[in-house]
C-alpha cells in the first residue's frame, strides 16, 4: 500500500479551518482528521475525572488512562472518550475554557501525536488533517501544507455563528486568550512551517478557499 497524501492544515482558531479540510477531503475522496477535536476529548474526560487542569504534572499522570477514538469520514466524522460519544460535549463553554492549558501539557502532545501518526498511516488514499502543528510536528513530511489566517473580526464572527452565540466580542476575547496561549506555549506552539503555503481566508468564500487547496494538491500529486 502506498503511503497516504497528506494536507496538513494548520492556523488558528476561526481561520476556517474545520470546514476547509471537510470541504476538500470530500472533494477528493480523502479522510479528514480534526486534531482539535481529540485535544478537546482528552479534556473532557479529565474534567469527568476532575482533575485541576490547571496542575500540569496532574494532567500528565492522567492522560494515560484517557481512550480517544476518532473517525475519519468527512461527511460524519465521529469522537469518543472512554467509549462516551463527546462530539457536541467538546464544544461546550467548560471544554472551551480549559482545553489550552490541558494542550500545552507535553504529555497530552505526545500521547496525540503518536495516534494521529496512527491514523495518518491507517488512511486509505489520501487525508486531510487540520490542528496547529501538523506541519510542524506532526506530518513534517507532508507533501502540502497550508497555513490559515483570517483577521480577529472575521474569526469571531465564525466561531460565534458556530456556537450558536451572539456575544460576538467576547467570542473574539476568549479566541485571543486561547490564540495566545496556543502561539507561546513551550512545546509545539501554533506555528507557520516555512514550506507551508499561507492562506487569508478573511475575504474569501470557504469554496473559493476549498478550490485553491485542492488545485495545489493537484499540482503536487
Ligand atoms: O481547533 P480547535 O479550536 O478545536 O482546537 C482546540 C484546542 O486544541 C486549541 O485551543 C488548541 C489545541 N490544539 C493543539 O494544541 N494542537 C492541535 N494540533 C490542535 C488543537
């Protein structure tokens, strides 16, 4: 079997992001990997288990025992914790609010990293993957990768349609906390790898964005 394709699409929150990698996994056919979503998993499970997400060393000694699932099809993709169904729980305000300290853990990354690898070797033809490091860190060999911006403004106004929330200020508040805390962090910060391709997704469509990507993997195929 060859190896599989990989796009590897990183940028911050409210870039457009998720809707990207589904729209162009769909397009060609590929799996799609939401890694935000497994970080998301891991700290549900450790609030269930309330431990103080904010006690590094107590989040490193649980993470062993969390189980995250993640299903691949862009058109339903799935995520378990300890065998629970979380995909509407790991958008909630309480996952929001701890998910950044809980990812900086270089425990947490390590045990992420090691199943996205799986999951990238596991894929059939191609997969799109989507976090802030797959370029970086996770898939440095990726023969695409993109990097995704968009102005505060604009990702605000997504992520708060996404919630279901009008407070559009303090959706672009709590992004630039999780954002800054995300881009300086020690271990695999939010970072452009220097063969990425940088995407401004502010004034685009998510079809026009959708089409370039898949043009470029085109290209490089
Ligand atoms: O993309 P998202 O908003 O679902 O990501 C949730 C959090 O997970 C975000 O605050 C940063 C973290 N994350 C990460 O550190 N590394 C990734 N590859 C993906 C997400």
């Amino acid at each position: 079997m060859s190896t599989p394709f990989v796009v590897a699409i990183d940028g911050p929150s409210g870039s457009g992001k998720s809707s990207t990698a589904r729209g162009v996994a769909r397009r060609l056919g590929f799996g799609y990997l939401d890694t935000g979503a497994m970080y998301r998993a891991v700290t549900w499970a450790l609030l269930r288990r309330e431990v103080d997400t904010g006690d590094a060393a107590a989040v490193a000694a649980a993470v062993g025992e969390v189980q995250t699932v993640s299903g691949t099809d862009p058109d339903a993709p799935t995520i378990t914790a300890d065998g629970v169904d979380v995909s509407v729980e790991i958008r909630g305000p309480e996952v929001v609010a701890h998910v950044s300290p809980v990812s900086a853990v270089p425990e947490v990354r390590t045990r992420l990293v090691e199943l996205q690898r799986q999951a990238i070797a596991a894929a059939g033809e191609g997969i799109v993957v989507e976090g802030r490091d797959i370029g970086t860190v996770v898939a440095t060999d990726a023969p695409l990768k993109i990097f995704l911006t968009a102005d505060t403004a604009a990702r605000a106004a997504r992520r708060a349609a996404e919630e279901g929330s009008g407070d559009t200020a303090a959706t672009a508040a709590s992004l630039e906390r999780r954002d800054q805390i995300d881009s300086t962090r020690t271990t695999s910060p939010l970072a452009k790898a220097d063969d990425a391709v940088e995407i401004d997704t502010t004034d685009l469509t998510l079809d026009e964005v959708v089409d370039e990507i898949v043009t470029l993997v085109w290209e490089r195929r």
